[in-house]
C-alpha cells in the first residue's frame, strides 16, 4: 500500500510540472521535471517527479490535476502555503508532504516566505494517456 501512495504522489509531481511550465514561469515559479517513467507492473500508469522552485513571493496559479493522478508532494527547502481542495490552508516546512487525491484542485500553492525561495517535489501517479496534468482554474 505505500508503494502505491508513493507512486500516486510522484505522478502528480510530474503532472503539475509537465502540464504547465510556462504558466508556473508567468507567475515567478519554475518547474523542472526530474523524472517521467511507465510503471512496468502496473500497466497504463506512469510515475512522473517534477521540482517546482518558488523564488521569493513566488506562486502558482489556482489549477486541477488530471483526474487519474494521486501526487505525493515534499518540500525539500524553504515553506510551502498550500490548499488542496475544500481542506484547510497549510504551510509546510522542508521535510514535510502531503498527498493530493486524484482530480484535485489546489487553490493555493505558493512560497510563504517573501524573502527566500523555496523548492517543492511533486511526485505523480498518472494514467499514462493522460498528458494534460494541471489545468488552470479560469
């Protein structure tokens, strides 16, 4: 069972950097992805790994996740504020994570700090098909 959530949390990692990296760059973030792999024993899924860098005051505007993508998410530096869809806004520190269920919206994820950046991997589990894995929220 932990294998799988880990899984879903790379897949979603993936998909948010994959999906939209010029929108993340728009509003002052960056988005790399660091890994994009099919999942031999689980046929038509795909573990993708993206690193979102939040550059001081840094953002990502409001967005969903394909619906088949569980994302796992850990700050690796700085503090993340982050809403997933109705639940509570949050900031975590480096070493913290949370997980996003499939088809999530996240209102907010952005850098809580004004003066230092901040870096975040997100990592998906996602129907391979499915290439669009964030989709802004107009």
């Amino acid at each position: 069972m932990k294998i799988r959530t880990v899984i879903g949390a790379a897949s979603a990692a993936i998909a948010i950097a994959s999906a939209s990296p010029t929108s993340a760059q728009d509003i002052g973030g960056k988005v790399t992805t660091n890994l994009e792999q099919t999942i031999p024993n689980i046929p038509g899924k795909s573990l993708i790994a993206v690193v979102v860098d939040y550059p001081p005051g840094g953002a990502t505007a409001p967005h969903t996740h394909a619906k088949s993508s569980f994302i796992y998410a850990y700050v690796i530096s700085g503090s993340i504020e982050s809403k997933v869809n109705d639940g509570a806004t949050r900031v975590y520190k480096a070493g913290e994570s949370w997980s996003e269920p499939p088809g999530a919206s996240h209102p907010i994820s952005r850098n809580a700090s004004k003066t230092e950046p901040a870096k975040l991997l997100a990592v998906f589990v996602v129907d391979t098909d499915d290439k669009a894995l964030t989709t802004l929220v107009k």
